[in-house]
C-alpha cells in the first residue's frame, strides 16, 4: 500500500512539470508567432527600425579610443610611477630602452692565472673559448636587420655619435666584456712577459675592471663591469672599490 501512495505522488509530480512545460511552450510559440506575422506584414517598417537602431548603436564607435601603449594599459595616471615617468620625461628626455641577456658558463672551470701580486683565481666565464661563442652571439645580434636597411643602429642609443654623420652599430652603446678588446676577438691572443710573468687577455680583464676608463669600447665610452658581469658577489655583499669582478660566473649583454 505504501508503494501505491509513492507512485501517485511521483505521477502528479511529473503532470505538474508536463503542464507547467506544455504552458510554457504554448506562451513561447504564440509571442514568436505574433512577432514573425508582424514582421512579415510590414517588411519595410522591420529593415528601417533595425538600421536605425544599428546606426544608434554604432554611433558608440565614436567614443571608443584603442591604445596598445603598455604604459597606458598597465600604469594609472596618478600612479607615483606614471607621475615621476612623465616628469622625468618632461624635465629631461625619454629614458632609453635596455634589452639585457644573462649568458652563464656551465661545466667549465675556474682559471688560476699567476700575477706579480700572486694568482688571481677568475670565474669559469673568462675560458678563452667561452667568450669567443659570446662574441658570435653578439655579433649576429648586431646584425639582425642589417640587410633589410633596418638594422641596431636604428633604434639604438648612441650619445657619442658625431652630428650630421650616420650612426652605425659601433656607434650603439653595448655593455659587453669584448668592449676592453674593441670587439676584436685576435687581441684575445695577445701575450707578453713582464717581470717574468706571462701577461694575457687575463691582464687585461684586470686592469680594465680597475679603471674602464682606460679601456674604452667601440661607442666611446666605458664599460661598467657591474652591468657587463653577474655572480661575482656574495650573499649579503655590496659594491665597492674592492670587489672581486673576476669572479664572476655570468656575463650580461
């Protein structure tokens, strides 16, 4: 008996949802029955009132701004940010552009090279051979558009250039170790003998990172060796006069 009262129940359940859809259906049909017949007694009435309302509509494009700026996308203009940028910007000029590329050695070793002052151990980046596939790298990086006459020297930043002559890649500002070697990788083989000691490209990374005034890259201009370096510091190390660059095992383009 119980059974029979579940069944019934469940059976007036499903004619309510049956009618309660049947009605819906009919609701549906008659409104899109209605709106189809109107639309197709006045044809003419239906193609005006829906241009109106397209042209309406499209009347928004006219306050559409598009901007691909990622400063206008990403910074608001009361940011601290925005503000200090468009000062900077007004005040002086447009901060130039920095592309960097971190170039680390792996697998190779330490060079223990012996001075007058005694060995100075520098960092597996200083392997001859190293920094000659580091030059290659620059170089085709130099030349990317070259050929199509949309080269480097386009866009680069080159303060040193003469007024009134074409800028060329040499005149780009590119912090890079081969700036204490001018880009020259034979000089990398230049040796002599001072007070018995055999004087190398080792030297020279030396004296330069002492004082890069004294090895001027091809733009004119010095090479920090803090920028053109990387992992030359401890954990918790600052710069100083005395840091130890040839340690180094990371080189930045």
């Amino acid at each position: 008996m119980p059974d029979s009262t579940v069944d019934a129940d469940e059976e007036e359940q499903t004619g309510v949802f049956e009618r309660l859809g049947a009605k819906t259906e009919q609701c549906l049909e008659a409104f899109f029955t209605r709106w189809g017949t109107f639309f197709a007694t006045y044809p003419w009435y239906t193609l005006l009132a829906g241009t109106i309302f397209l042209v309406l509509a499209g009347l928004g494009i006219k306050y559409l701004h598009i901007t691909t700026n990622p400063v206008e996308l990403w910074a608001s203009p009361q940011s601290r940010a925005r503000v200090e940028r468009e000062y900077f910007d007004s005040t002086f000029q447009p901060f130039y552009r920095i592309e960097q590329i971190i170039i680390k050695a792996v697998d190779l070793p330490e060079i223990v090279h012996p001075t007058a002052d005694g060995p100075v151990t520098f960092g597996p980046v200083f392997n001859k051979s190293f920094l000659i596939e580091v030059l290659n790298l620059q170089q085709k990086i130099l030349e990317i558009g070259a050929k199509e006459g949309s080269g480097i020297e386009k866009i680069c930043y080159a303060p040193l250039s003469s007024e009134g002559v074409e800028t060329t890649a040499e005149n780009c500002v590119v912090q890079s170790l081969w700036g204490y070697f001018e880009n020259d990788v034979e000089r990398l083989d230049d040796s002599d003998e001072e007070n018995g000691f055999n004087v190398t490209y080792l030297d020279q990374f030396h004296r330069c990172f002492s004082n890069p005034y004294l090895c001027l890259a091809p733009y004119g201009g010095p090479i920090d060796p803090a920028i053109a370096l990387g992992g030359f510091l401890k954990t918790g190390e600052q710069l100083g006069a005395n840091t130890k660059y040839e340690k180094a095992n990371a080189l930045i383009l």
